[in-house]
C-alpha cells in the first residue's frame, strides 16, 4: 500500500494514536499512514466483517463547494451550483433530495476518469447553494485545483483537510454510532446528516469503501481525539490499517483510484455506468460526452471484470491475462481474499473475454496458471438500502 517516497511527510491528527497502539506507518498519499496493528491485516479484515473496524481516513480530502454570493437560497441555491458541478461531473447532482450523497467521477476533457468523489447535498434550506465532497487524498491538490480554475468566481471552494475524518464499518458500527450519534440509525446508504458533538458541529454519513454497513464522521481534532479514544474502549471497535482496507474493498468490488481506474479509462470500461443517471446521458452535457456515450452504445474494447485465480497463488496488479498464449488484459488490483479463503482480484479483459465463466491464464512470475472472469462483487454488500 505504499506508494509515496518523498521526505517530510504529513502525519493526521491521529498519527500519535496509531504509534501508540503500535501500528506499521508506511508512505501513502503524502502522508505517514498505518498499514497494520499488531493484530495483523488477515485478523483486521475479518474483525471488520464481523464487528466494527475503525479507520482514519483523514489524510482524503474533504472540503466544501459554496455559491460565491453566499447559501441559503434553498432549492434555487442547490439548482445554481449543482449546474456549477456538473459542467465536471457526469452525474445527476441537481436531483440529489437533501441530505443525499452520490458517487461520482471527475473527468478530463476527453472523459478519462480523474478522481472518484462523493458528493452530499446538505440538510437544511439555510444550507443551500453549499455542497460536501470528499475527494481521494493522493489527488486533492489536483482536484480542487481543478474546481477552483474551472469555477473561479461563481464557486468558493473550502477546504477541510485539517480535520479528522475516519469511518466506522462492520455489521456492529451501527449500534457503536447510535450510542453516541443517536438517530444516526436511521440514515440509509448515502445519507447524511450534521450533529453536534461537545459542542462542535461534525457530519456524519452512512457511507464507506468495505463493502460493509459503516458510517465516515468529518470531526474537528479537539472533538474528535476523545470520541475516537471512548470508541475504541468499546469490545466491538478495534483499529485497522491501510492493509485490511484494500483488501476489504477488493473483495467488495470496489475500485482504487490509480489502479483500476485512471485518465485512460472512461466510466463505461471502468464498469461505472452506472454512476451516469439518464438525464445526464440525455443532455450529454459532460466533460467527455461524445466518447462515453459512444461507449454506451457501441461498447467499450476492454472491460473491469472480476477474477479468480485457481490456485492459491495471488495474482498481483500488473499480472498479464492470457488466453491461448495471446495477452488479453492485466491485472489493476490482486491479494487475497480472507473472507472467501482465496485469491480475488480485478482487472481488464478484452471485451469479447469478460463474460463469467471465461477461463483465463494468469502469468504469475512467469508461470501461467488457471483463472476465470467472476462476477462481482466477490463478497455481497452489506449496505442499509
């Protein structure tokens, strides 16, 4: 997981709690970041599938987009900038309900993907005219670099990196959450909602990247320090790494920015079709229209599909997919999967390649063995609908 070399790294505000409780700090996306704790990433990725996981994730990128003349317009307000974003987005975010969040991707001018972020529409006609978008932390500088050019003078766009921002995921978060956020159970997948907490206002969302029930919380250090040190006297709550996250979201389906999705792949080769709602397809008004939507309906060459390795040799990101000796994709993300007791990994196949069932050779360190294309995800969602 690491992938950052340079010196003078940042450290969150949780960086003492992790040596503390005696984590392996590696490089990752600028910042010093737990990989794992003494427990060790096969025990974190099935505590997480059983209890409660918690995981800092402050070193993303979280901030606010606000109207330049200010918020509170109401539904007016949230019609003017969710125009402002789409011109970057392909998705339908004027038709977000309040206190909504969607999935989406940031585009270049040529519809490759450049980020994957969420947006949240807030709660409350006095908020109106603002939106929450937490973006991936190897990419912040880039993104709202790109918000700030493309919407200088209509859009103010304000950071919140400083903060705290960590995710509670696990079939037990809920009822660890609802004992100091209570209501928070109500929340369905891809909702929000603002409390406060001694004091200080902090956002919680039902929402995160295990493929379990789980909740993220953008807390201020002073609050948050605290809540998270009562959170782990629970039994249920343990610490987990960087390690257990990867391994947990790959076994979900889930893609890593860089890996299986990048400035060459467009959301219809990522598999992400699905982020793009029919108004947007209609209007083809997106960055990358005219590619993506040729994409929907003439298909794309190569496909993100799921994989099997046969064996228990894991097929790691770079490995190339043949088929009768002639190289038909790569590998973007591979290990194993602890939950299902066996390697998984993602990757690209030629089109005509991608179907479930699909044997495939994976040339592992030079040797080919025996793989087939499955559907995803490889571990049903466990997300409150």
């Amino acid at each position: 997981m690491a992938d950052d070399t340079h010196d003078n790294l940042k450290r969150t505000p949780l960086y003492d709690l992790h040596e503390k409780l005696g984590a392996k700090l590696v490089p990752f996306a600028g910042y010093e970041m737990p990989v794992q704790y003494p427990m060790g990433v096969m025990d974190e990725h099935k505590w997480t599938r059983t209890h409660a996981g918690l995981f800092d994730v402050s070193h993303m990128g979280p901030c606010f987009l606000s109207l330049e003349e200010g918020i509170g317009g109401g539904d007016a307000a949230h019609a003017k900038i969710a125009a402002l974003v789409e011109t970057l987005v392909p998705s339908d975010i004027a038709g977000l309900k309040q206190g909504q969040a969607r999935l989406t991707v940031l585009l270049n001018d040529e519809g490759g993907i450049l980020d994957d972020l969420i947006i949240t529409r807030p709660l409350g006609d006095e908020a109106q005219g603002s939106l929450y978008i937490v973006v991936n932390g190897a990419v912040k500088e880039q993104d709202w670099a790109i918000f700030e050019k493309a919407l200088a003078g209509k859009a103010v766009l304000t950071r919140a990196d400083d903060r705290i921002l960590f995710a509670l995921q696990g079939p037990e978060a809920v009822d660890v959450m609802s004992d100091f956020f209570p209501g928070c159970e109500e929340l369905k997948f891809m909702h929000h909602m603002p409390f406060e907490l001694n004091g200080t206002r902090c956002i919680v969302s039902r929402c995160g990247y295990t493929g379990e029930d789980g909740f993220e919380v953008l807390v201020s250090p002073a609050a948050g320090l605290p809540l998270i040190d009562e959170m782990l006297t629970d039994e249920r709550v343990e610490m987990i790494g960087l390690g257990a996250r990867d391994s947990l979201r790959l076994e979900a389906g889930l893609c890593l920015y860089g890996h299986d999705m990048d400035p060459s792949r467009d959301p219809i080769e990522a598999d992400l079709g699905w982020v793009i709602q029919r108004r947007r397809r209609e209007g083809g008004d997106f960055p990358g229209a005219a590619r993506i939507l040729a994409s929907i309906q003439d298909g794309v060459a190569e496909k993100r599909v799921g994989i099997r390795p046969l064996e228990r040799a894991p097929a790691r990101e770079g490995t190339a997919i043949e088929i009768d000796g002639k190289v038909v994709g790569v590998v973007t993300s591979g290990g194993f999967g602890p939950t299902v007791d066996h390697p998984v990994a993602m990757g690209y196949v030629a089109a005509a390649h991608a179907a479930p069932g699909t044997k495939i050779d994976l040339m592992v360190r030079g040797k080919a063995r025996p793989g087939e294309v499955v559907a995803l995800p490889f571990v049903p969602h466990n997300y409150k609908r």
